[in-house]
C-alpha cells in the first residue's frame, strides 16, 4: 500500500489504483488505462491489461493467432455488433485485464459496458461511468485520444496490435522453455521479432536454466545465447522501461557474465534517463548486478542515492540490505544518504532476517559510516538471531565489528562460540576474516586459535596469498606461539609468493619473525620477491618489514639498499613511530646510509611532539649505534628524551640513556632524573639493563674527565656520580666479570704472533688498572702504553663502505682517559 492506494505491477510501468467502492470509479480507472494504452501505442508498447481495455473500449480484435517462426500472424477485422455474441467476445477481450485488477467484469457486462464501444457512446453516458465531467471526456476525444472507430480501424495500429499479442506469445514460450538449447532456438528463430520485454524475459530465463552456480562458463550453448541476448538488448536499450533494464541486469549480474564490455554502459545510460520510474525493488536489483558486472558509474550511483534518499521509505529490509551492500561492494560514499538509511534501518531493524543483518553491518563498516546507536541496535538483533546465522553471516558480522571497532565483548564471544563446533564448515576466507577481526580487537580466546590454526594447516593448499597473510598477522599479533605446524605455513607461503600484494608481504614477515620462526630461506624468499615492489609499500610497510628482518636477524643486501631508497622518497609520509621503528632496524641490521638517516632524524624532529616514550628511545639507540652526528635536531630530540624518562619502562631508560652518553648529550641533570627513575622501577633492571647503565657512567665519567683534560684518575669521586646502590655494585661486578670472559681469536693472534716477529713483545687480553676493560693487544713503544683492538666485521656495518659502530669508538674514548692509545 501506499497513501492508500493498490500498487499493481505492469512490465512497462507501475499503476496506483485507488480501492473502488463503485462502479464509477471502476470505470474511471478503466478509463485511465484506456489513455495510458493509446499514449503508449505510439511507442509500441503496451502493457497487456492496458491493451485488453482499450479493445473493449474500441471494440479491438479478440484473441490473437499463434506467431509463425517468422513474423506474427496479423488479426481478422474485428466487429462492432451489439449482439450477445459481441457481448461475451467483448467480456472475453476484458476479463484478463479486469482479472489481474481484481475486478469483476459481470456488474460491467451486464450494464451493456464491454459489448458498446466506449467511443460510440455520448459524452454525457461516459462522463455518468466515470464520475467525471462531460466536458473532459469530450475534450478528450476531440485529442484524438479515444477517437478509433472499430467501423474503419487505422492499419498501423492493428499491426501494433499484432505485433503486441505475438510477443506476448513468444513470452510465454519463453518462460517453458526448459534447457538452454530451448531457449536459444527461439532467440535465434524469433530475436529479430523480440522487444524489450521478450529481450528481458529472456535474460532473466537464463539464471534458472543454468547450472546450480548460476555460471555459463564452459557452457558454449549458454556463452553463446548470453551473448546474442547481449547484443540484442544493446540494441534495443532505449525501449526498455525500468523494471525491464533492472531484471535484465540482475540477470547478467546473476550469471556473472557481460560478453558485450560496452552492456553495463549502456545499461547505466538508459537508467538514468528513467531513474524517477525505478521502483525501491529496481533500484536495489540495478545496484547489485552491478557489483557482479564489475562496472562502476559515478554518475548513476549519485543518480540512485537521490533516488534511495526520496524512496527510502518504499524500501523494504531486504532491498535496503542489498542496496547497502552493493554500494559498500562499490566503495561509493554518500553522506547524506547514509544518514537517511541509518534512519530508515533503526525503523525496520527487528524486521530483517540473518543476512540482511550481516550484510547491513558489513556494508556500514566497509563504508566506515559508524554510529553507537546504530550498531547497538543492529548487534541486539544480531545476537537474537545469532543461532541461525550461517558461517558467512558470523565470519561477516565479526568482521564488520572489528572494522568498526564496535566495543562488544559479550557479542564477539558469542560470534567465537558460534564458530568454533561449527569451524569445518567456514571457509578459509571466513576464517581468516575471524582470526582477523579477534586480533584487531584483541580478544585472544586460546581454544579457538588452536582450533583454527589446526582447521586452517589442513587447508593451506585452498588459502589464497590474502588469507595466509591476515591468519599469519592474526595469530602474531594475538601472541598465539609454540605451533609446531609454522613450518607448513612457512612451505605454503614460499609456493604462493608472486601472488602476495605489498602489504601481504610486509605482513607475513612481520609475523613470522613476531612468532620467533626465523627460518633464513623464508626471509629469503620474501625478501626476492619484495625488492620489485618496495615502491608501492605504504610506511607502514616499510617500518614493519624492516622490523621483521631486523628481529629475524636475516640480512639482505638488496633488500636494505631498495628499502632505504623507499625511505627516502616516502619519509615526509613517515610518523614518529614509523622513522623509529626503521632507524632502530636499519642499525640492528648494521646498516648505514647517512642520507637515510638524516631524513629519518629530520622528519623524527618534526614528529617529536607525538612521538611515544618507545619511539625516542629506540631513534636514540639507533643513532648512537651507528655514530650518525645528530647536529641540529639534537636540541629537540634530547629534550623530549629528557621529558619523557619519568614514563619509559626499563629498557626504554636504559636505551636512551646508553644513547645519551655515547652521542656526548648525557649531562649530570639527566643522570641523575635516570638514576631517580631505576631507583622507583619495581623489579628493578636486566643483567643487559644493568650492563648498560653501567656502561653509561662509565662514558659519563669519562667525558667529564675528558671536559676537564684530565686522567680519570685524577678527577675528584665527588665529581662522578655512581648508580645508586646496591644497583651500583651489581652492575660493576657483571662488568668486571663480562672483561675477564674472553675469547682469542684467530685473527687476534696471528696479529700478536706478527708484532712478536717484528720485535714488539706485547700481550694478548691485558687487563686496565681497574680491571674494567681487557685489551686485545697491549704493548709499549716509546714510553707510550699501546693498545690493539682487533675488531672482526661484526664491530662495522654490513653496508658499504663498512664504518665502524659506536661500540668501537666508544671504546677508544674509554681506553683514552685511561692513558692508553688505541689503534684499531
């Protein structure tokens, strides 16, 4: 119903017929069709029950003759006679059309109606009828508009008429056919005669004629009659009304199949010329053939949303769950038209079934249109329908929560429990898309991963690149370890690897070195396959596969020079956490680009106001280990460093202050806030934390000594703050320990064999004074205390030209106030 009046559904157009108490208004409405019939005759095309008024109306021609496989067969001349006989051939011509209007034909019949032409009666007869003044009906026909006389029919429209019944007879010998061989017979045979209507039927005959996929691929016979509908219906596109191009288009978008690429244009270009004649159901049709046609129109989408926006309240659930679902599928955005559809959803939310909802929250969360109220209420009637949700609708809902980022505890676990006995029967892309949205949420549920990972092992052959990447990432992320079965994942992952988009990549490097398998021929394998599409990673990306060899210990030449290459050009991109992440890598990977760096460090000091505690300490350490002169970002970044020690935990204060000290920025007001901060630390530092901290003091020490230009020995102990106690002594015993347990290289001692042959007696693995440091090499020349330090490749960078690392020359500062000369 709407405003009160019975909608009726014809093919070319809709009628709204007002409820008929009498028989004026019956006959008014007959009326009514009459015209619209006479208006569409000169289009040639009329709907049938429109037709069969108008021949009563005119006396018009009885039952058509069945078409020849040619051409339709025309009719005999029809009479005018008042006779019982014209009567009943009249009450014949009428009753379909009345039938299909529910209205009975007798009270009509009886009054002398059907068998009197309506043309041959007085304006006065027909205007009592109607309930309408004489004047109209008379001006009326004076237009022409009910001026056929059945005495002497005009040629052109009987031929009309002709043409009318024998489509309405092909039709119906459409609608049985019964295989597709059937069906292309007759649009072979018959085509040439088809109009939009027959062209329309046709294409919606063939979806229930194919295979149970709704697929003709493989199919010759069903390719070829596709393909012949296709083109007849391109030819024919400017005749077809709305409801006519809406269900050819679904139809296409059914079988999945447009053999003519230039269809869905056309399709989309007479929409639009009718789109105020599109009904809610059309439009939803319209939209979702779309989606499987894969043709997206700007212009017709904007032209439908200002449809939907002023029909919406015609929509009902499942239109509207469509309509929705088909515009996220097509990533159109409307804000205006989300709002109204909200609205209209929170109105009929108790009214749609399991997967209009799932459909509905998936289209808001992939449109990322999210409102409280809205998802509350769409969550409470998923949760009381839940129990009949399948697979895709559980896999779709909790994918759209997480999307959304719907806080929902309760529900999510009921999603979770809903799937777990039920696991076998999702796909992996339902799967993947659950462990996905569990991560993204953070709720870790042990049982379902450990099901999940064993469910997803006995398919890695079905999972696609997308899928191994978000299960991977999803596992990883939720800290699900101690699988014995990544080494499957990790075989699967190599078979697929030209088929992993960027972010694919970046993301299953990150968690298998996030799940400790850091196999050297996976990282290989990811790396050759990245290198070729570093360009089109985001910065994300790009921070997370460096990380990911980084923590894998893998280092890949290649790799590293594209990647810094990448960091170059895509810095300005870069946020705080990602130039940290990425200078932290690059120095745990030992390699150095100072361009690189001094991007990273420049765009890090423009970021440094939302950088996190991490974030500093980790670009600290990184600078430091690699010597990278920090020049005039240093203010900034030490600053923050300095601010912000009161919230690091214990290896971001021990990082930062290692860092401080090495690059000379650690001053005694710093020192002292770090030793204020470890003294509160509950459980108190690390045996590397400690050697570390240690490590800082003795730099501390020795640059104060170095200010002053004097002997560390000579420098007052009032002036060298310590660790404080019993912090102090732990940490100098594990120092004094670690400078006694040496190794003697090779290297070392063909060195030391050569000074010996050269006359210089030296000795290997010396202890200073203070016992702090064990020298490689020490010896005397020219009262001067020497010392060698024989540094293997792992004291440089792996990247050339190979420098030294901070540990190095930090040594040589050491051993220098302790009276020593160093030489590498």
């Amino acid at each position: 119903m709407l405003d009160g009046c019975a909608t009726v559904k014809f093919p070319s157009y809709y009628l709204l017929l007002r409820p008929c108490r009498n028989m004026s208004q019956k006959a008014h409405i007959l009326f009514q069709l009459a015209q619209a019939a006479a208006r569409e005759g000169r289009q040639q095309v009329r709907p049938q029950v429109a037709l069969n008024v108008w021949d009563t109306l005119t006396g018009g021609p009885t039952v058509s003759a069945q078409p020849s496989a040619t051409s339709p067969t025309p009719l005999p001349a029809a009479t005018a006679s008042g006779t019982a006989g014209g009567a009943a051939a009249a009450d014949d011509r009428l009753a379909p059309g009345l039938n299909l209007l529910g209205i009975s034909s007798k009270p009509l019949v009886q009054a002398g109606f059907s068998a009197v032409p309506w043309a041959g009666r007085p304006a006065q007869q027909l205007a009592g009828l109607a309930g309408v003044g004489s004047s109209n009906i008379a001006a009326q026909a004076a237009a022409g508009v009910l001026n056929r006389s059945p005495a002497a029919p005009v040629l052109g429209v009987r031929r009309q008429q002709s043409h009318f019944h024998s489509n309405i007879s092909l039709n119906k010998q459409i609608m049985n056919t019964h295989n597709m061989r059937e069906l292309h017979t007759i649009v072979r045979n018959m085509g040439d005669s088809f109009d939009f209507f027959n062209i329309s039927s046709a294409i919606a005959r063939v979806p229930k004629l194919a295979n149970p996929s709704n697929s003709v691929q493989g199919d010759a016979t069903a390719k070829a009659l596709v393909d012949d509908l296709a083109s007849l219906m391109a030819t024919h596109i400017n005749t077809f009304d709305a409801r006519g191009l809406a269900n050819a288009s679904w139809a296409l978008g059914k079988l999945k199949y447009a053999s003519n690429p230039k269809l869905p244009a056309l399709i989309a270009a007479a929409a639009m010329d009718k789109m105020e004649a599109f009904s809610a159901q059309n439009l939803s049709n319209l939209l979702w053939s779309f989606v499987y046609l894969h043709h997206r129109n700007d212009q017709l989408l904007t032209a439908v949303a200002q449809q939907v926006v002023s029909k919406v309240n015609d929509f009902k659930p499942q239109e509207l769950a469509n309509t929705m679902w088909a515009l996220a599928s097509m990533d159109y955005q409307n804000g205006t038209l989300m709002e109204v559809v909200s609205q209209r959803v929170l109105e009929l939310v108790d009214k749609f079934k399991e997967q209009e909802l799932s459909n509905l929250v998936w289209a808001f969360a992939k449109l990322h249109y999210y409102d409280e109220q809205l998802f509350g209420r769409l969550m409470s009637a998923v949760a009381g329908k839940l129990q009949h949700f399948l697979p895709q609708g559980v896999s779709n809902t909790a994918w759209a929560v997480a999307t959304a980022g719907h806080k929902d505890e309760q529900l999510f676990s009921q999603l979770l429990a809903k799937c777990k006995p039920q696991m076998a029967e999702y796909d992996v892309q339902g799967l993947s898309n659950m462990l996905w949205a569990a991560a993204t949420l953070g709720y870790k549920d042990e049982a379902f991963l450990a099901t999940a990972m064993q469910e997803l092992t006995s398919r890695l052959d079905r999972m696609s690149s997308q899928n191994l990447s978000n299960a991977l990432w999803a596992f990883a992320s939720l800290g699900y370890v101690g699988s014995s079965l990544l080494g499957s994942w990790a075989e699967a992952v190599q078979r697929k690897l030209d088929l992993f988009e960027p972010q694919g990549l970046s993301n299953t490097a990150w968690a298998f070195a996030k799940l400790n398998y850091h196999k050297p021929q996976l990282f290989e394998a990811i790396a050759n396959a990245s290198v070729s599409k570093l360009g089109s990673f985001t910065a994300q990306g790009l921070s997370n596969i460096a990380w990911a060899y980084a923590t894998a210990g893998v280092y890949h030449p290649a790799l590293m020079q594209q990647l810094a290459h990448q960091v170059c050009c895509q810095v300005s991109s870069f946020h705080a956490k990602h130039c940290s992440v990425t200078a932290w890598a690059l120095a745990t990977l030992r390699f150095y680009n100072a361009a690189t760096y001094q991007l990273l460090l420049e765009q890090f000091a423009v970021q440094i106001n939302s950088a996190e505690p991490q974030n500093v300490a980790n670009t600290l350490w990184a600078f430091a280990r690699t010597g990278h002169p920090m020049a005039e970002h240093s203010g900034s970044v030490v600053s923050a460093a300095k601010q912000l020690l009161p919230y690091m935990n214990q290896q971001e204060l021990c990082n930062t202050v290692w860092a401080l000290a090495v690059l000379d920025h650690l001053d005694l007001g710093t020192w002292q806030e770090f030793c204020r901060c470890i003294a509160g630390l509950q459980d108190g530092l690390t045996t590397e934390g400690q050697q570390q901290a240690y490590h800082a003091q003795l730099l501390l020490h020795s640059n104060t000594a170095r200010a002053a230009g004097m002997p560390l020995a000579s420098i007052p102990q009032g002036l060298l703050i310590p660790l404080p106690e019993p912090l102090h002594t732990s940490a100098k015993q594990l120092w004094l320990a670690s400078a006694k347990d040496v190794h003697i290289s090779k290297l070392q001692a063909d060195v030391s064999a050569a000074l010996q042959l050269a006359g210089i007696p030296n000795t290997m693995e010396w202890l200073t004074d203070d016992g702090l440091f064990s020298i490689d090499i020490a010896f005397e020349l020219d009262k001067l205390r020497i010392a060698v330090e024989v540094d293997g490749n792992h004291h440089y960078t792996n990247s050339m030209p190979q420098r030294p690392l901070s540990e190095v020359l930090v040594r040589r500062r050491l051993l220098q106030v302790r009276t020593l000369t160093s030489l590498a």
